[in-house]
C-alpha cells in the first residue's frame, strides 16, 4: 500500500483539488489543518462557522469560510425536504440545516462539496446521522464501515470494522471485508489478501461467532472477487505470523508473510484490538475511515491529534476522487 507520503504527492499531481467541509471551524486543530492543505496544495477545505463573530484571524486567505447565520439556505431547504420526503417539515429542516453537520451533509448533496470530516467536538452518532439519511450507503452494500490504516515504519495494514457495526451478521461481515479489500485497492495494494479473526482457526474453535465467520468467508469465496483473496476463520497470531498459520491452518490460501487486511468479528474485538496495536505495538492509528457511503464523511476522535488530522485529510481527499468528487 502507498505511504500517507506518496498519496500526499500523488493528490499534488491532480489539477482539480477536492472540496473538503469542516463544521468545526472553530477548533484550532483544524484551521491549522486547513492552513496545512491549501500550502502544500491538497486541497479546498471549507470551514464552516455559525456566526461571524467565530472568524478567525489566523487562517490563510486560500481557506473558504462559510458563516452559516448569513447564508441564504432556501435552495438547501428545499432539496433536504426532497431527500426527506414525508420524515421532515420545513421547521424541521430549518432546524436541522442549521447543524453544521447537516449543512456540511447538505453541501455534499448539492455538490458544493466532495467530502466532509468532523469528530473533535461531534460524536460518531453526530456525524453519520446526516450522511446516512441524505448522502446514504452506496447500493453496493448492506452497510457502511469503517477501517483504520494502521502504519509503523515500512508496514501498513487495514483493520476492520473497529468504529461503527456492533454486531453484524454473516452477510454484514462479507460486506466490511469486501469493502476494506476494495479500500487497500484504492491505496494501491496488489493481488489483496484477506484474513477473518476468530477464537477459532481452521475449526479448532466452536461457537456460534465461529460460525457467523465461517459463513462470511463462505459468502466471500462464491462470489470470487477478482484481485482478492478472502480465508478464515483464523485467530490472529495464525493470520498475520505465516509460520504459525503454516502449521495450525496449512491449506490456507493466504499466502502473504502477513495479510493485508484483518477482519475483526465484531465492534468488541476490533475497537480492542486496533488501541492495543496502537498503544502496545506503536503502530500509527489513521482514521477511522467510513466506508460504503456514496461520497466521504470521515469520523475523528476527540482526542485526534493535528497530525491524525492531517492524516484523516490526506486519505479522505484521495478516497473522495472514487466517490463522486472527481468525475
């Protein structure tokens, strides 16, 4: 997979830059994030604020800004109430547009935007709300996801879903790998390999979570995905330490020293397994990255520092120019 370096240097090199929304406009973290796209040339970004009285005085003059007081929002009204048909009023939608989350939403619906990312005073709930109502989940898959790219060194690896699915179902968890082995694609990943954790591998394990990830990679394998290897169910020392996985799951299809992606059971064991990665291996913790929505809308954590934010930044530019944004 390309380093977050080489994507940097790969979105410099397209003419048309992306239009990227921030609601939280007011937060330092992010107007120096904004400084840091339009001088290195990434991006458009738009901050958005509620009064002018939040302005700042320390942004570049490259930056867009929108107060959202004086905005005149009647064609954003009216579209939201299309997209709403028959689950919103016009009060309803006045209130709700002057949310910063949903007019960044809005934006993107009305093309004035290719992509949104938020998270440091808005919750995951807050954020995905709007994009799941009015820029919805792509009619290729069941859900959205969500994967983190996890990098030390020369290494980097996608985990998924370790943000938003608490519990999905066997054809649930056929989408999140599918869609995270389509996620290492765009980041340049050749001939991508795909491995289902468990407590169990091989059938060492019994249980009905043993099954459910049997049954996914079942669903994985019929439909024969070209450029991507899907097995399981593996415990995780099996999965990514090919010695192991040589003696406790021979016939394996995977064949990488480790794979490229690695695909947790449910939100318990991912949200666990990525902080514990992060926190005990020093691995760098990009995203969380939501996957399956028509265009971006990128979560951060609260506590996301202004180099998580580059980060967040520089993968959701590059992904936005395979949703939409770039056509």
């Amino acid at each position: 997979m390309w380093t977050i370096k080489e994507i940097e240097n790969k979105i410099k090199s397209i003419e048309k830059k992306q239009i990227v929304v921030f609601p939280e406009g007011t937060q330092e973290k992010i107007q120096q994030n904004a400084n840091f796209l339009v001088e290195n040339d990434l991006a458009i970004p738009v901050l958005l604020f509620n009064t002018k009285s939040e302005l700042p005085s320390n942004l570049n003059e490259k930056v867009k800004t929108i107060i959202i007081d004086e905005y005149d929002q009647s064609e954003m009204i009216k579209v939201f109430l299309e997209v709403r048909k028959g689950k919103a009023d016009q009060a309803t939608a006045m209130k709700l547009i002057n949310q910063r989350t949903y007019f960044g939403v809005m934006m993107m619906k009305m093309n004035l935007a290719d992509a949104m990312i938020c998270g440091l005073e808005y919750t995951t709930a807050d954020t995905l709300r709007p994009a799941l109502q009015i820029i919805k989940t792509s009619a290729n898959y069941s859900i959205a996801s969500s994967v983190f790219l996890m990098s030390k060194d020369t290494e980097s690896y996608i985990f998924t879903d370790c943000a938003l699915n608490v519990d999905p179902n066997s054809q649930q968890l056929a989408d999140i790998a599918s869609m995270a082995a389509d996620f290492a694609k765009q980041l340049n990943e050749k001939d991508v390999q795909v491995s289902l954790l468990s407590y169990s591998t091989n059938g060492s394990g019994m249980g009905p979570t043993v099954d459910k990830v049997k049954e996914a990679v079942q669903i994985l394998k019929e439909k024969q995905i070209e450029g991507i290897l899907f097995d399981g169910e593996m415990q995780f020392d099996s999965a990514f330490d090919k010695s192991v996985r040589d003696k406790k799951y021979p016939n394996t299809i995977i064949t990488k020293e480790h794979p490229d992606v690695y695909v947790f059971p449910d939100l318990n064991a991912g949200n666990i397994g990525y902080k514990i990665a992060q926190r005990f291996g020093n691995f760098q913790a990009a995203g969380p990255f939501i996957l399956g929505l028509n265009k971006p809308v990128n979560d951060l954590s609260r506590g996301a520092t202004l180099e998580d934010i580059k980060q967040t930044s520089i993968i959701t530019i590059y992904t936005s120019m395979f949703n939409g944004g770039n056509e």
